[in-house]
C-alpha cells in the first residue's frame, strides 16, 4: 500500500510540474521574437536572391568575354594564315 500511494505522489508530483511549466499559448516575448525571425528570413531571402541575380549577370558577363575571346583567336588565326601565304 505504501508503494502506491508513493507511486501516486510521485506521478502527482510531476503532473503539477508539467502542467505549470507547459501553456498553450506563446507569450508577448515569444511572439516578438517569432516576429524577428520572420522579418530576419525576409531580409536574407532578398539578399540571397540578390546574390544569384549577380551571379547570372557575372556569368552572362564571362560568357560574353569568352566568346569575345574566341572570335578574337579566330580572327588571330586567319591573320596568321594569311601572313604566312604572302
């Protein structure tokens, strides 16, 4: 008998401290930061979309100066050959 009503206490015991430290509603302090974290996501989701906008302009910019480069070895090419036909 002694056993259980122990047993009781201590399940008792930890009910109460559950139920006062557990609420079901967030807090103002809770709400505000939720509210930051939010604001901060927006933020860095424009800066990350910023950055990929910049890194596709920069990769149009290398492909531009790539092909630039070709028709300029190309260009190269032809002068030599006409060089060495003279």
């Amino acid at each position: 008998m002694k056993k259980s009503l122990a047993g009781y206490f201590v399940a008792g015991a930890l009910l109460a401290t559950l139920a006062t430290g557990c609420t079901s509603r967030p807090n103002a302090e809770e709400l505000k930061q939720l509210e930051d974290l939010k604001a901060e996501i927006t933020s860095l989701e424009r800066q990350i979309a910023a950055k990929q906008s910049e890194a596709a302009a920069l990769q149009k910019a290398i492909a531009d100066k790539q092909a630039q480069l070709a028709q300029c070895e190309k260009e190269k090419a032809l002068v030599q050959e006409r060089l060495k036909g003279m």
